[in-house]
C-alpha cells in the first residue's frame, strides 16, 4: 500500500518499486562468510569469544566486538543462530545505510527484509539438500540391509558403519568389486556367526556354573542357619546358669568394693609416700646431676691433662732420640778425631822415622848405600809396575784401532754389499764399531798418558767425572717417567750401603722430584731412611735417614778398596778366558783355512 502512494508523489522512476540495493546481496555473503569464519567447529551457533576471532577480518577492537555482540544477542542468551547473526546484522547494516540515505524509514525496512529474505532462502536451501541427502541415505541403507539379509549377515555386519559405507562407495564408484567385497563379507559374517555361537555356548556354561555356584552357596546358607539355631538353643539353655552365676558375682562384685574401699585408703597412704619419695628422687636427681657434671669436669681435665702427659712424652722421646742422636754424633767426632790424631801422629812418627834414618844415613855412609840400594829395588817394582799397565793400555789402544779399522774397512769397501741387504741393522753395526774403536783408543791413550807420565790429574779428572755422573742421574733422573730401572737401582743403592745421595744427603735438594709436588713435600727419598715406611722422607734428622754415613760414593769407594783384589782376579780370569778364547780361534781358522773343498 505505501509503494503506490509514493508513486504517485514523485513521478519518473519512482512508481516503479525500488529494486534491493546491491549492497544487500553483499552484505548477505559478507554476514554468511563472518557467520562461518566465526563458527569453526560447524556447532550452528557462535558465542563471545567466536565472535572475538572477526578481530583480524574486521578493524574492530575487542570492546568494538563485544558491543556488537550484545547489539546482535537481543534475547540475552549468551548465543548466536545464523538467523539471529543474520537478521541483527541485516537490520545493522540497514541502519548504517540508512545513515548515508535520505534517512526514508520505507527503504529501510525494504532493506531489512531483503536481507531476511535472502537469508531464510538460504537457510531453506540447505534444509531441501540435507534432507535430500537424508532420503538417499535412507535408500541405501535399505538396499544394504537388503543385500545382507540375502548373503546370511543380516544380524551380523548390517549395524556396522563402515561396512555399509564402503559397501555403498563400491556400488557407486566401482561396481565390479562390489560382488568380491560381498563374498568378503559372506565369509567374515560367517566367522562371526560361529563366533557368535562359542559365545553363546560359552555364556551357557558360565550360565550352569553360575548356578551350580548359586545352589552350592545356598546350601551353605542352609547350614549356617542350622547352626545359629543350634547355637542359640545353646545360649538360652546357658543364660539360666549364666544369671545364678551372675548373682554370684554380684555377691562376689560387692565384697570386692569393700576390699576396694579399703585399698583406696590404703591408696591414699601410699600417693602421700610416693610423693615424699618423688621429691626424694628429684633432690636425689638434682645431685646426680651435679655429680655428673663434675665427672665430666673431672673426665675433661683428666683427658686435658693425658694429652699434656701424652705431647710430654714425645717431647721427651724427641729429647731422648736427640740425645742419642747427639751422643752418636759426637761419639762419631770423637772416633773422627781419634782417627786424625792417630793419622797425624803416624806421619808425624814417619816423618820421625824418616829425619832419623837421614840422620843416621848422614852419620854412616855405609848403611846410606844400602838403604840407596833398597829403595832402588822398591823403585824397579814400582816402574815395571807402570810399564805393564802401560803395556796394558797400549794393547787397549790397538784393540780399540783394530776394531775401528774393521769398522772403516766395512764402511769404506763393503758398502755396496751392505745396501744390497733388506735390514740398515748391519750399516748401523758398522758404524758402531767405528765408534766403538774410537772410544776405547782415546780411554787407551788418556791410560798410557797417565801412567807413562804419572798424571794423577787425568785419574781425579776421571774419578771427579764419576762422582758427577752419579750425581745427576740421581738427581734428574729418580722417580721420573722411563726411569724405573735408575729409581730402583737408586733405592738398592741407598739400602745396601746405607748412604744417602752422591756425596752427602744435601745433594736431593737439587732433585727434580722432590722439588715437583709429587713428592708430597718428602725432603729425601723413603730409601734414604733407616726403617722405610711411607712418607718417612719427611723428617730430615739424622735418627731418621743416613745423614752422617757419608754419600753414596765414598761408601762405593769403601768397598772396591776393600775388594780390589777380588775385582783384579775376575778381571785377569776374564782376560786370560779371552785370551785363550783368540789363541783358540786363531787355531781353528788356520785348520780350517788348510781344509781343500
């Protein structure tokens, strides 16, 4: 009725009825798309927090949101259908365009209801599909019920989703499976139906056992009502006696509360001596107390005064050890000083001997030829001495030219046989030997220089050489890595001759290992002490370690002194062994140099 009135009002274009904006067909598909952006779980309806998700599609803020929400949810239940996210939107929307028109309240509600119209299209649409959809289902699920009651499985796999699914796909999509799948089908529902009978069979047996279980229980129950009879028969037969007995205790109960009264009087005599012995305990309590302290005062004072005995007496076991100690080194002096005085006093006694034999050789010529005579002799044994240590050295020196010469002859004319071996050990030997030959030829010639001209320098020079020697390699080389065979022989060394280091026992300050902290801050080694025990080498006193015994040369010197003749005879034996050794090779060569092949 208003559109013909408005006609007539304003003439032209428009009488005719004003066509939907185009505005509203877009805004139906914005709301449809903001409805499912909205609803992504597909519930059919969206709430705050869904409605919170358009804050990246729409430049609202949350509170923005929030309010529109609220504008849209007019029935306050907290939800949004898609008619009423759609109706709310359509009349917001109309409003807003409303805004930007001439404001005609006509065109507004145009407006609104093309936005409702387009909406429930919509919405009828998608119900005339589903239910579509629905009837198909319904067919199908017929023919497939059809089909299994055909194949036997009707009761068996007709319930079953999946089945019926692809049962159904298979008929649409690839029908020439379709017969394979339902003989696949035949024999499962088979399976199942002979299952299904052990099930039942199986149910019927739990069924007997259940009642054979049912009527065995019953019996029992029997029983025991039989005898909660029996058992109260019994007790009324008993409670006759039980009250005469009950009087008797009765009887018995009463005279018992006499004897009670007179032991609570007796009760309260003894409550008055407990406590006068209660607080006879607590003083005597207190004094225990107070004697236990002093014990343990006592006790205190008495392990105070054992500790002060116990460091009294390795104080005086110090004291007793450094007397010992003292006297021993002083007895030591003493013997020392008893050895110079003899010492000096025999040469003092020689020197006597000697002015008065010069003396009397001054009175008496006579006698001054002969003693001239004897020391000549005693001269001629000391010079053939000489010559033949000479003599010895000269040899030395003409091994040690023989072997350098074989040395050389090999290097020098025989090397080109040598490379022709797989191994450079025989090249090595050749040059060891030259080596060898000029070691022992300088040693020979320094042992003629020295004894032809009677230098007692180069044999200090030597024996100083020695003592230097060992002194390093005690010093460097102890309790170093690879030098297990120098610590042990060290160690031997030290027990043995009961000495400590080379020369004295200062000479370990200068060892690597006991200046590194491996030596767990020992001064000297444990070999050096008298009775060995781990860590001994820590105490530096002379009752502890070999301190006044004198290095380890002088006791080395002690005792080749003491067997140089023992030394000499092995030595000669040895030299004589080898010397008949050669006479017996030189033989043996010239018999087999005279044999003809």
């Amino acid at each position: 009725m208003d559109g013909p009135r408005e006609a007539g009002a304003s003439p032209g274009p428009a009488r005719e009825p004003p066509d939907p904006p185009p505005a509203s067909g877009e805004m139906l598909a914005k709301a449809r798309e903001l409805f499912q952006l909205c609803d992504k779980e597909a519930r059919g309806f969206i709430t705050k927090l869904d409605m919170q998700g358009l804050q990246g599609e729409l430049s609202l803020s949350p509170d923005q949101l929030e309010s529109v929400f609220h504008s849209l949810d007019r029935a306050g239940l907290g939800y949004l259908t898609p008619d009423d996210f759609g109706l709310g939107l359509g009349k917001f929307v109309g409003m807003e365009l409303s805004q930007g028109t001439s404001g005609s309240p006509r065109l507004r509600q145009e407006e609104e209801e093309t936005f409702e119209s387009g909406w429930s299209e919509e919405l009828e649409q998608e119900e005339e599909e589903e239910e579509e959809e629905e009837e198909e289902e319904r067919k199908e699920r017929k023919r497939f019920s059809a089909t299994m009651e055909q194949l036997g499985a009707s009761g068996v796999l007709e319930e079953r989703q999946q089945v019926r699914t692809l049962w159904a796909r298979l008929q649409r999509e690839k029908p020439e499976l379709l017969a394979p799948f339902e003989e696949v089908l035949l024999f499962v529902s088979v399976h199942l139906r002979e299952l299904s009978q052990d099930r039942d069979s199986m149910e019927q047996a739990l069924r007997r056992r259940e009642n054979d279980h049912e009527r065995e229980v019953r019996c029992l129950y029997e029983e025991m009502e039989q005898q909660i009879r029996a058992e109260r028969d019994r007790c009324q037969n008993q409670d006759a006696s039980h009250q005469d007995r009950s009087a008797a205790l009765q009887r018995v109960l009463h005279s018992k509360e006499q004897e009670l009264e007179s032991l609570g009087q007796q009760q309260g005599k003894l409550e008055q001596e407990l406590r006068e012995l209660s607080r006879r305990q607590a003083a005597a309590q207190a004094d225990n107390a107070r004697l236990r302290r002093q014990n343990q005062e006592l006790r205190a004072e008495l392990e105070r005064n054992r500790a002060e005995l116990d460091q009294s007496r390795a104080q005086l076991d110090a004291a007793r050890d450094q007397l010992h100690n003292l006297r021993r080194e002083a007895q030591l002096e003493q013997e020392q000083r008893h050895r110079d005085v003899f010492v000096v006093s025999k040469n003092m006694q020689k020197e006597r001997q000697s002015l008065l034999r010069q003396l009397e050789l001054l009175r008496d010529p006579a006698r001054a030829a002969e003693m001239g005579d004897y020391e000549k002799q005693e001269t001629c044994g000391a010079v053939c001495l000489k010559y033949l240590l000479f003599v010895f050295n000269c040899c030395f020196w003409l091994a040690g030219l023989g072997v350098m010469a074989v040395g050389i002859w090999i290097v020098a004319l025989k090397s080109d046989y040598i490379s022709l071996l797989a191994s450079n050990f025989y090249t090595a030997t050749a040059y060891l030997l030259v080596v060898a030959g000029a070691v022992v030829m300088v040693t020979g010639i320094l042992g003629c220089c020295a004894t032809f001209k009677e230098r007692r320098n180069l044999l200090r020079l030597m024996n100083e050489e020695l003592k230097s020697g060992l002194k390093s390699t005690m010093t460097e080389k102890y309790r170093q890595p690879g030098a297990a065979g120098v610590t042990s022989a060290v160690d031997k060394l030290q027990q043995e001759f009961k000495c400590c280091g080379s020369n004295s026992s200062e000479d370990w300050k200068d060892s690597l290992w006991i200046k590194s902290g491996d030596a767990n801050n020992r001064k000297f080694p444990d070999s050096c002490c008298k009775t060995i025990v781990d860590g001994c080498g820590q105490r530096d006193h002379a009752s502890n370690i070999y301190k006044v015994e004198g290095g380890c040369i002088t006791k080395l010197e002690i005792f080749i002194r003491e067997h140089l003749k023992i030394i000499g005879a092995v030595g000669i034996g040895v030299a004589c062994v080898q010397i008949f050794g050669m006479i017996f090779t030189c033989c043996l060569y010239k018999s087999l140099k005279l044999e003809h092949y």
